[in-house]
C-alpha cells in the first residue's frame, strides 16, 4: 500500500510488478501493462534507447542509473509528459536465481517544477523590466535585486543584496527609514505601501537620483516582505520636457507637418498644416493620410505601406520627392515631402511627414528654363550687368558676335566690350547714374548706335537698347543688341541698286502681285511721259491699251492660281499706252522675283521700244525676222490666252537660235538683284533664248533660282562701264546717234 508509484522490470525491460500508486499515477490498469516494455511509460527520445541501456549493463556491470536518483520524464496514458524524481534498485528474482530484476520508485515533480519554473519566470522578467525592482524584509534588509537597479544605483547585486536598503538613501532619509518600518510593523497604517511616491535616491558616486516609487506588500513563509518598483523620474521628466519642446517646434513650425501610425492613420496635424490643406486638427485626427491625395495617388498609398512593412525595403523614406497633394476643397498642388520614419524597439512605427506647397517655386523654375531657353535661341545679341559693371548673362548670339564664350565673360566688367575711349568712363557712367537714380533718356529705353569691340579688337557698328529691371530688390540693366554691320552692307547695296536702275537704259517697272506699280525708272518716265509720282501705286494696266488693260488683272490671276507661265521668263511683242494715249510697240521681258518662302513676291518688267531699238540695231534683228518660219509663230489664242496685240508672239523650245544676241540681254538682266530687291529671281528656262539648240537638250529644265542680292562689286561696276561702253545707242530718251558696236555671243 505504498503511496509512491513503484514499476518493476526484467532484464528485458518487461513490467513485471505496477503497484496500485502507479496505475493511478500513469492511468494504466495491471492487467493492460503486465508484460508490456517499460518505454511505453516514457518520452519517444527515451524510449528508443531505453533497450540498449540495459543490454550494456548487462555486458558491463558498470551502473549509470542504478542506486541513484535522477529527475527524468515520464509519460502518462493520456500522452501527458510530467517531471518525475526516479530511483532504480537492483533485486533478485524470487523464481530464478541466476536473474537480476530492477525496480523504480516515481515521485511526480509537477508542482515543485512549476514553482522553480515560477520563480526563474519571475527572475527573468524581473531583469528584464525597465523598472529597477528591489524586495525587502519588513526590517529593511535586501533579497533582491534587479539589474535595472544595478544599473540605476551603479551597484552590483552582491553588494546589496543582505544589506539595509538605507544604503540606497540620503542621509537625511536614511536616518529615519529604520523608524518608518518599525512604526509600520507596529500600527500597519499604511503610508507609502500601496501608493506612487517621488523620493530622493542617491547613486554609488554620491550624486542624487529623482525616483517614482510604488511599493507593494505581500507574505512569504508567514514573513512580511515589501517590494517596490523604481523609474528614473529624471528621464520621464527629460522626455517630458523634449515632448514638450518639440510639440511647441511643431506647433510653431511654419512648415507643414503629418504624421501617422502604422495603420495609415493621422496622429499629428500641426497649424501650419491646417492652413496649408484647410482641414482643423479635429476633423483629420485618426483619418487615413491619403485624404490628403488625389484619389489616383491615395487608392495606391495603403499598398505602398503594406509593401515596406512585408518587404523593409524603403522606396521615399530619408528622400525629398515631388508629389501632388489634396486640400480640403479639393485643389491640388504640387508638393515636396520629405518622409521619416520614427521607430523604438517593441513599438510600431510612425512616419512623419514635412510638405511644402512648391507651385510658385516649380512655376518660377519652369520660367527659368523658359528664359534660358528663350536668351539661348534669341536671334539678337543680349546681355545683362549689375549696377557695378558685372556681366551676369550672356547669350549664344552675344557670344557670336563678340566672338567670346560665354564663360569668358561672365562676371568680367561689360566695359571689355567698348571703344577704349568709352570704357574708361563707363564705371563713372554707372555709379552716377545708381547714385543719383537720375534717369537720362538719352540711354535708358531708347535706341542708339555705338560701336563695340569684337574680342580680337575690331571693332563693330551696333545698335544698342538699355533698359533697367528690378528683380528680387535688385537692379539690373539689360542689354539688347543688333548688329548693324550687314545693315550698312544693305543700305549701300540698295543705294547701287537704285543708281543701277535709274541709269539703265532700258525701262524699268517693278509690280506687286496685287498689279500695282512699286518701281517706275526714268526710262520709264520718260518713255511713257507719266511722272513716277503718278503711278506709284496704280494698277500698271494705266500703261496699256483698255482691250487689254480689262483683262490684265484676270491674266495675272490665273497665273498665281495655276503657275502656268504665258508672259513670264519669254520676250515679247506688247502694245503699250503713253500718257497721252499714244500708243506704240514695244518689247518686254517679264521675270518674277520670289520671297525668302519661295512664293511669288513681285513682277519685274523691262520694256524697250521696237522702233528705237531696231534703229539702234541696224535692222539686224527686224521684228518679223526673229522667227525661222510660221510654224513657229504661234498665236496666244490657241494657248488658251488673249493677245495683248495682234502680232503678239513669243518663243519656246522649237525657236531656232538666232546668230546674233538677244537685244534684251545685259548684266542688269540677268542679276535682278542687283536692282535693290532683295529676293532671289526664279528663271525657269531663262536661258534658252541665248543656247543653241544643239545644247538645250543639256539645258537643266528644272527652275533656276538666283541666290539673295549679292553685294555691288568692283567687278559689278566695271561690268556696267564695259556694256555702256559698248552699248553707245540712240536711245528714245536720249540724243546719241550713235549705232552699237557688234558683239560676239556669249
């Protein structure tokens, strides 16, 4: 009737005896265990080598569990695992002599293995508390002491630890513990057991500490104890006094700020928040932050978190990105955030946000740029300087014309651009101008002409507007600059040009494409006896006959309409009408002078009379004879054209050549810029009247385009006095009786 469960075994680990404490122990019967193997009473780890144990005892004789005790588990019917306190003995058999048996005495150790596991539970949370812990006698000697405390007090466990816990007090605490414990003992009224103290404690360097403490009571073996629990009160009241600045930092931050929690949720919403996106701290607090986002933005946001909470990966945090943002009314605009994040250890983390609203800022750099971009790609010269001289931009074009780079320049004095003369008195210029704010209209806002210094030292006629411009509390002057070194080039050009045509010795008459008369030259005056004056801007059909003047503006129509060409680049018989109403024949050569585009700009005519030229030619080119046979002669009607008199005919292709040259060919002729006009002069097939038939068909029948007036030459000039030289005919307009000289063809 042994209450201590008791198995016995054979020398094959067969139960042979299960006292009636172990079938209630281990939930077997007698009858389910006798003859079973003792391993099915123990841990499957056990178990398997539970055979070969006892096979080496036997072969050996040395004993490793016999005649001692040891604490191993044990398993119940249920499967429950328990710890156990086993002894093994060796006995005799009571059958047979020559065999040993073995029996085990089983003491459960469940509930002494779980007060240990308590007690080393409590130890370990004890020391892992942030809180210092000290327990003590109802006499104030120490039992324990946690490593906060260490660390608190600066002692080591083991020495405190039997000692009176006043060690850990001011003096003028210290002195008077020893009575509040034995008054305590005495009367039991409590006066710090139960309640949160602030008390003076004092380290091992002798400084002192500020300590909340809480004390608790509680009875060990009949015996009073008292633990309390110790924080730092100077580092709460630190974190406290931080909390508080950085709350006011916040509050009074002029920048906006957000933060949030792991859920997404706003948990701080400063003022310049609420100004910012229009919502009160109220109405926001605790809201999902993509409240503040465009919905295409927001219905992402939550993902994104999610991803770094899964992945740790971090994408904006520590980066300042540019994204839009969401007010209260729904206005969006462009912010810059910069994203932190706020972790400590055991908590989650929160993410604070600091915005900028940059609409202004990213608008004024988008001008920039534009800016740059605009002075870059400026066809004229600009160029901007500081109060004191200082060049602060250059563009390409400046750069072209001064042939300085840019990076030549840039912070020089402007002066290095000017005649000496005018540089050395440019700074005074400058400082008078700024320390007086007299404006002299003579410079500012007006243009005038100067002459520059090229970075080799030649120097260059300019045309030159200053403005000043305040930006940003600053004053600028700025610059702008044309070139006039091709504009004296064109004036020039244009004063030949005029003289060419006033002298030439044919008629001159240039139309717009509206038919009014632009150039009337003296031949011209003279020839039909109208002053320039009363032409100029008429319609040029006042120099014809009105059977074609009616119809001369419906030709010229058709021929802007369709390009087919009837008059242009061909030579012409023409009837033409004197102011008087004279009329007589003449020939005209009609070319068209293009603008820069390539569309038509105007018509130019030069016009000779027949009778004078043929007298001045000797009758070698008589008018009828400039045609091989009738065939060649074809009538405007049939082209579809009205005549412009009845013997009107002109040339194509099937023309043979004639062995003498065209009357109408001179170098004035076949440079129509040279005139003054300025554009290039389209030729299709203008020189089959002087190329041999044997050579037209290598004649390009594409058009011929003359390139933009060329400047007037020497070469140019003597070309004029060797023609006049050799051209020395009775002209309508003149008095020289004179026959021209015969030339060879070109």
């Amino acid at each position: 009737g042994s209450a201590v469960p008791m198995v016995g075994i054979d020398p094959k680990g067969r139960i042979i005896t299960f006292s009636p404490a172990a079938q209630v122990f281990f939930q077997y019967s007698r009858e389910e265990i006798i003859g079973k193997n003792v391993k099915l009473l123990m841990t499957s780890a056990v178990a398997k080598k539970h055979d070969q144990y006892l096979l080496n005892y036997l072969k050996t004789g040395k004993k490793a569990v016999l005649d001692s005790t040891r604490l191993v588990q044990a398993k119940k019917r249920s499967g429950m695992v328990v710890p156990v306190s086993l002894t093994v003995r060796e006995v005799p058999s009571k059958t047979m002599s020559s065999q040993t048996n073995y029996i085990g005495y089983i003491v459960d150790q469940s509930k002494e293995h779980a007060e240990d596991l308590a007690l080393c539970t409590a130890n370990a949370v004890r020391d892992l508390l942030p809180a210092a812990i000290i327990t003590i006698t109802s006499y104030g000697i120490v039992r324990e002491f946690s490593r906060a405390a260490e660390a608190f007090f600066g002692y080591a466990r083991e020495e405190v630890i039997g000692h009176n816990v006043k060690m850990l007090m001011p003096a003028e605490i210290s002195v008077q513990h020893d009575a509040y414990l034995e008054n305590y003992r005495q009367t039991l009224v409590r006066h710090v057991v139960g309640s949160r103290r602030n008390v003076k404690g004092m380290h091992r360097d002798g400084s002192a500490l500020n300590i909340d403490l809480q004390v608790s009571e509680f009875i060990v073996n009949r015996q009073r104890m008292f633990v309390g629990f110790l924080n730092n009160r100077q580092e709460r009241l630190d974190l406290q006094q931080a909390n508080s600045i950085t709350s006011a930092m916040i509050s009074l931050s002029l920048l906006p700020m957000v933060a949030i929690n792991s859920r997404k949720l706003i948990t701080r919403f400063n003022p310049a928040a609420e100004e910012e996106f229009g919502y009160s701290a109220s109405e926001i607090l605790g809201q999902n932050v993509k409240i503040l986002m465009p919905d295409r933005i927001g219905r992402m946001h939550d993902s994104y978190i999610d991803r770094y909470h899964n992945t740790g990966v971090p994408r904006i945090l520590n980066v300042t990105i540019e994204v839009m943002a969401r007010r209260k009314n729904g206005e969006e605009f462009c912010s810059e955030i910069t994203v932190r994040e706020i972790s400590k250890t055991g908590h989650s983390p929160y993410f604070v946000a600091y915005v900028r609203d940059i609409t202004v800022e990213k608008s004024n750099r988008s001008t920039k740029i534009l800016s740059n971009a605009i002075s870059t790609l400026m066809p004229d010269p600009f160029i901007a300087i500081k109060p004191d001289g200082g060049i602060v931009m250059f563009t390409q074009a400046a750069a072209r014309l001064f042939q300085y780079h840019p990076t030549e320049v840039l912070g020089r004095n402007v002066n290095m651009l000017m005649q000496d003369d005018l540089a050395s008195q440019h700074d005074s210029f400058l400082k008078r101008y700024m320390d007086t704010a007299t404006v002299d209209h003579r410079i500012l806002d007006v243009s005038r002409k100067v002459i520059g210094k090229k970075k080799n030292g030649d120097p260059v006629e300019l045309e030159l507007r200053i403005i000043e411009k305040v930006f940003e509390g600053k004053s600028y002057l700025l610059g702008y600059v044309r070139d006039c070194t091709q504009d004296l080039d064109l004036a020039l050009q244009g004063e030949v040009g005029e003289l060419l045509v006033e002298t030439n010795p044919d008629a001159i008459i240039v139309i717009s494409m509206q038919c009014k008369i632009l150039k009337f030259n003296a031949i011209a005056e003279k020839l039909f006896h109208f002053d320039r004056e009363h032409v100029l801007g008429r319609n040029v059909k006042v120099l014809m006959p009105d059977g074609i003047a009616r119809r001369h503006d419906q030709f010229v129509s058709n021929y802007l309409r369709t390009g087919i060409k009837r008059v242009i680049d061909s030579v012409r018989e023409v009837t033409a009408e004197k102011k008087n109403g004279e009329t007589f024949q003449a020939q005209l050569s009609v070319r068209r002078v293009d603008d820069e585009t390539g569309n038509p700009h105007v018509f130019i005519g030069f016009l000779r009379e027949i009778d004078s030229t043929n007298a001045a030619l000797g009758g070698v080119i008589p008018t009828a004879e400039r045609y091989q046979d009738d065939d060649d002669i074809h009538d405007h009607h049939d082209a579809g054209q009205p005549p412009y008199h009845s013997h009107n005919h002109y040339m194509d292709d099937r023309h043979q050549y004639a062995e003498v040259e065209d009357p109408l060919h001179d170098p004035l002729r076949d440079n129509v810029s040279d005139i003054g006009l300025g554009h290039s002069v389209s030729y299709p097939g203008s020189d089959m009247m002087r190329t041999p038939p044997e050579q037209r068909s290598q004649a390009p029948s594409s058009q011929h385009t003359r390139s933009v007036a060329p400047a007037f030459t020497s070469d140019t000039v003597e070309s004029l006095n060797e023609y006049e030289r050799e051209n020395q005919y009775h002209h309508p307009t003149g008095t020289d009786q004179h026959q021209p000289q015969s030339r060879q063809k070109n």
